[in-house]
C-alpha cells in the first residue's frame, strides 16, 4: 500500500499530514480547467541501492490568480513499503541526481538566505537534507563521478563589465553573452574548491570515466543557439589538472556522453553526420581520439537516452515510430535486444541502480507522465505513482494508430483521438495538429496539453489527427532527411493525404476541417491556410513562420536552418524561399486563421505572424484574421494565465468556424462563463 507524508525543509524538519485537493472530473472529457491542472512527473532517478526513488512533480499555478511559471514539487518512494514522503522546498530543484554508492539523491535549490542556489544531499532513510557544496554563482549543471565524491559544474562565465554611465541600458544585440565555463570540485576535502576546466567556449555535456580519473565534455565555441545545436566539440580532460588531454573529431549536434566501463571508449549519442537533424544514433568513438563511428546506421528509430552499462552493453530507449522501446545493445552494434518491447506506454528517460532495478518517466495515452519501476529480473515497469488521480474518472475518446500512403507511396503514420461517444453513422469536424521541429515525432501517449487539443477537444466532438509526416523522427536516417531542401513540398502534402484518408474511411466531415501547430507546425498552419486554403475551414497559428526570407534574417539558428533543414544557402535560391512561404500565397487564403505568438519569441520572431496577419487583412479583409501576441511570453507559453488564454482561444476559434452554420467573428474578450469556469 502506498501513503504519502510531507517533509517541509526548514530549519527543524516538521511531519504533517498531506491533505490531497480533488480537482473535479466530468463524465463528458477534459475541460480546460482540468488542462490548467494537470500534473506531470518531471525527473525520476532511483538510488544506488534501489532502496528509493526520488521524483519531482511539475504543478501549474492557478491561472485565475497568478500568470506565473510551473513549480515543482519533491518526493521520495521508498520500494520496499511502498512510503511516498513529499519533501517541501523554499525554490524549486533542478539537477536531481541519485548519489552514487551513497544510497542518497542530491539536487540545487536555494533555501533560506542562500545568495546562489547549492548542492543539497538528501537522505531518504533520516528525511535530513544537507548543503554539500556552493559556488560564487549558480550552477545551472553539474554531474557526480563514479565514486560519488567529486563532482563537475557549469556556472556562468561572470563579464565584469563595467558600469553603465547613462541612467539605461539598451540591449546591445548578440553581444556581452556570458559562456557557461566549466568546473570540477572534490567534495571529499575540507573547503573544497572549484578548479577551472581549461577550455574556451560554453559547456553542456559532461560525463566521468569509470576511475574519475578523466572527464569527457562537449563545448561549442560561443553561447550562440546556433553553435550549441551545431557545433559542439568533445574534449577529454586530465581530472586532475583540468587540462585536455584531447579531442573527438565528432560533428553534428550531440545530446550525450557516456563512458565506456574500463575507460577507452566513448559513446555519444549523436548526430550521424553534420547534415543529420537529431542527435538520435548510438555514435562510438576511442578515447584517445577518433571520428565516432555510427554501430547501428540501419536503424529505423531514434535513440533517446543512452547508457553503457557493461564492457559489452550498452542501455538505451528508442522511438521506433509512434511506440518506444527499452533495451540493450552490444557497442559494435550487435546483439540489438528488445528488455521492453514496442506496444506498451512511452519511456521517456531511465535510471539504473546497482541491482539492475531501473526507474522511468513514462506516459500513455490514458496519462501524463509518471514513475514506473521494473526489478532487474522483470521485462514489464510497473506504474508507482498516480499524480492526477481524479483522470480515471474522466471519460476520453479512443486513440488508435492510423497508417496511409501518401500521393508518392511513401507509407506514413499518425495518431487519431476519436470523438468521445462517437456515433458510427456520423461524420465529425477534424483538428490536424502538426508537429514543431520538423525534426520531431508524436508518440502513442499522452497528447493532451494548453496547445495540443486532445482530449480536451474529442470531449467536444471532434477528431484530432496528429500526423507523423515525411522528416519526422522515430523512423531512421532516410526518412528523417526525406523532407531537407523541400520546404512546405511533400512533407505538407503528406498531411493533406492524411487528411483525405480520414475523409475517406468516412469519419471526417470533409468541409470541416482544421488545423493547428506551433513553430514548423505554426508554418504548417500558416501553409494550409494558405497555398491549401481550399481544404482547411479553420486555423490556430503559434509561433509559426510566414515568410522564410524574414526568418532566415531574425532567427537565432540559421546554420541550422542551412545544415539540416534547406541544405542550400538563402541568398542561392532567393524565389524559392518567397513561394514556399505562406505569404506568397494570401490570395488563395479563404481560412479564418487566429494567430499567436509570444512577444519575446527569439525562435520566430513575432514579427513572422505580425507579416501574415498583415498580409491578410491589407489583401485579403474579408478572411477573419487575429492576432494574439503574450507578453513575456517566448517560443511557446510558460505561464499558467498564458497558457488558459491560448487554450480557451483555441477553443473559441474551432467551435465557431467548425461547428457553427453562420459563424459570427468571436468577440476578442473571452467570457469565462462560455467554458464553465466560475471565479470567485
């Protein structure tokens, strides 16, 4: 039996009882309110001895008080009685991490008058939580070694610059960034101190060998986005000296280092090339030095988390299609096992103890990410916490696997949420909503949040159809790179063949259509409420792309863009670039488009959706057009207000032009009674 108890970290530990508020369910589907709710676990990590697993739960504020960011919540699952001890922080933890050897989890967090955040040890057997270690700065990484006594850090790079001698500071653009320098500290020593590691540029990755005698870490060359996805660099490091010993002629984006057990290898999981769009192939190289080496190019998945685990095992989840799997590979790319086979719920991340018990992060199309545990003789995790226990109650629509052949052949798959109740001689109105990347994937989990309409819209009767078109990932090299140089072309079209098959097994109501999508999905619904107009009755644009001339110019990735996405220089194809742009197109436009962006969005300026809406309303007035910008608001929404916003717009915006006969603009004020939510 599972109970829980919560620990507030003061200065003297206090026990009370956790008094546990229900958020009411409907028979009917989720509602918004229940999307404003909604928990997920965040990090899970289990504790060397298996003894415990320490989670963190992401909780959304209340929207109708405070526009603020999610906070997380600590706890602890003993596995042997089945004890949840919820441990409450001043400041949310980052960087939670299971001690190795030592059977406790560590974390940073800043507590009382802490000026920076530190490095706290939490003991699950005594509930007592220590300071281990502070930095002159935050650290915004760190990572232990083997022994569990040193280990390595990020803070940032601190610029002395001089004072401002006018009353103001203008932003100077791309300029004064401050690297993220890398340290290593040997907490076993009396006032330990941090030692510079010895290399120019900014830190993400860092992995120790087996002996912590040496340090691999990936740098790329300035704090830019751009270098950070396509150019890090792999350096092996002396541990003792902070000096390198040397480097891997690794290129393409890089996501992970792992260390092979006796210390002459290294595992990256990594791009397969420097044209690849993801850092999902097991890539091995020597680490004296080298070029890593693909051991699995064949592949038809992605490799999402990686770890060596034995001389001839390393442990990995992959997406392979729509399903993940858990399992082993040998490092020459052999001996390729299936621990946990596709079919079953979606593993996100995993930690491995000493007695091969391992602890994921998992969802399912019933549920938002939770902890499951499998014991090191089982082959099936088993679910160990239920942060949204009122979800059983709430009746969904059925979500089911669709395959279809595009207008090429190409076989192409998706996600289908029918409409809760669904009548079999009926036809719905159908929300497409198109992924972001393109180098991304849905899984057959869960695929419900403020901007992925769901559930929350199959309770309102409609299907929504989440197509995994051409450049995607979870499907192999070929046809990751299927879609490079073909902006808008047959990636697209392979959503509107989607389309026409679900019209076609007779489900959707082919004049009522829409489609939806943030950031390449917001270019996607930009495109088909555009150059495909004919076929979409409704659109909700998010931070998408309108002209890709512009964005080239106001983008933070445009190596990116030119590597893994159009393959050809802007300036070389000037035309193609304008006609594979939605505003090329306004004319065609006959689709009422809402349009929202946040402000301070550095991904796609706002200035993309500005240029659309723009467009529409000097060339094309009689197409209802709106424009939502957030303030404070980036490459999608963080804060609970926005987030409510967005969803009950997006609401608003399908059920008038996909449901109403004689849809009327809707009013730019949104009257909560509308969506049953009561303020007090």
């Amino acid at each position: 039996m599972k109970y829980l108890i919560k620990i507030r970290q003061t200065g003297l530990l206090s026990l009370v009882l956790l008094v546990v508020f229900s958020v009411s369910a409907f028979a009917q589907g989720l509602t918004p309110m229940q999307i404003a709710n909604l928990k997920n676990v965040g990090t899970a990590v289990v504790s060397s001895d298996g003894a415990y697993v320490a989670y963190t739960v992401s909780v959304q504020a209340n929207p109708l008080e405070n526009n603020v960011g999610n906070s997380l919540e600590l706890f602890v699952f003993n596995t042997e009685s089945g004890e949840i001890v919820q441990h409450e922080l001043e400041r949310n933890p980052a960087g939670l991490s299971a001690r190795p050897g030592n059977g406790t989890f560590t974390f940073t967090t800043r507590m009382g008058d802490d000026p920076v955040n530190g490095l706290y040890e939490l003991n699950p057997s005594t509930n007592q939580t220590e300071l281990l270690f502070s930095f002159d700065r935050n650290m915004v990484g760190y990572e232990w070694d083997p022994a569990g006594r040193r280990i390595s850090f990020i803070a940032m790079e601190d610029l002395n610059l001089p004072e401002n001698p006018l009353p103001y500071d203008p932003i100077i653009f791309e300029e004064n960034r401050p690297n993220r320098l890398g340290f290593m500290v040997d907490l076993g020593r009396a006032n330990p101190e941090a030692m510079p590691i010895n290399i120019e540029g900014s830190f993400y990755n860092m992995a120790w060998s087996s002996d912590s005698s040496l340090l691999a870490v990936s740098v790329a060359p300035s704090p830019e986005v751009d270098d950070q996805f396509m150019f890090q660099t792999v350096f092996v490091v002396d541990a003792s000296t902070g000096d390198v010993r040397n480097a891997i002629n690794n290129a393409g984006k890089i996501g992970q280092i792992t260390w092979s057990p006796d210390g002459s290898q290294l595992a990256l999981r990594a791009g397969n090339s420097i044209n690849d769009p993801i850092d999902g192939r097991i890539m091995v190289v020597d680490a004296t030095g080298g070029t890593p080496e693909n051991i699995f190019p064949g592949f038809l998945g992605k490799f999402e988390e990686i770890k060596w685990t034995a001389e001839d095992t390393i442990h990995f989840i992959a997406s392979e299609g729509v399903w993940r799997s858990f399992g082993t590979i040998s490092p020459d790319g052999t001996n390729f096992t299936r621990i946990v086979g596709t079919g079953g719920p979606v593993m996100y991340t995993f930690s491995v103890a000493d007695n091969g018990d391992v602890v994921f992060v998992v969802d399912a199309p019933e549920h938002p990410r939770e902890v499951y545990h499998m014991s090191a003789d089982s082959n099936s995790p088993q679910r160990i916490t239920d942060v949204n226990p009122w979800l059983a109650d709430v009746s969904m629509g059925v979500q089911e696997i669709v395959t279809y052949s595009a207008r090429d052949g190409l076989e192409i798959e998706g996600l289908l949420i029918r409409p809760y109740g669904e009548n079999d001689n009926q036809r719905y109105p159908l929300i497409t909503v198109v992924h972001g990347g393109p180098e991304a994937h849905y899984s057959n989990g869960w695929l419900t949040n403020y901007s992925l309409p769901g559930q929350l819209m199959a309770a309102r009767g409609f299907a929504v159809f989440y197509p995994n078109y051409r450049g995607s990932t979870g499907r192999g090299l070929e046809f990751i790179k299927s879609s490079q140089g073909d902006l808008a072309g047959a990636e697209f079209d392979d959503v509107v063949d989607g389309v026409d098959h679900l019209i076609e097994i007779g489900l959707v109501d082919a004049d009522r259509v829409g489609v939806t999508g943030g950031s390449y999905g917001g270019y996607a619904t930009a495109w088909m409420s555009t150059y495909y107009s004919d076929r979409f009755a409704a659109g909700v644009m998010f931070v998408g792309i309108s002209n890709n001339i512009s964005k080239w110019g106001t983008s933070d990735i445009p190596e990116e863009l030119y590597l893994v996405h159009s393959r050809k220089r802007i300036w070389d194809y000037w035309q193609d670039n304008l006609e594979r742009s939605p505003i090329y197109w306004v004319e065609r436009s006959q689709t009422p488009i809402l349009i929202m962006h946040g402000a301070e969005d550095t991904r796609v300026h706002p200035a993309q959706s500005l240029e659309l809406y723009r467009h529409l309303r000097v060339r094309k007035p009689e197409v209802p057009v709106r424009l939502v910008l957030y303030p404070g608001e980036g490459h999608g929404n963080t804060r609970a207000t926005s987030r409510l916003d967005y969803n009950l717009r997006m609401i608003q915006w399908f059920e008038t032009y996909l449901k109403e006969e004689s849809p009327e603009f809707p009013d730019s004020h949104l009257n909560l009674s509308d969506f049953e939510i009561e303020v007090d």
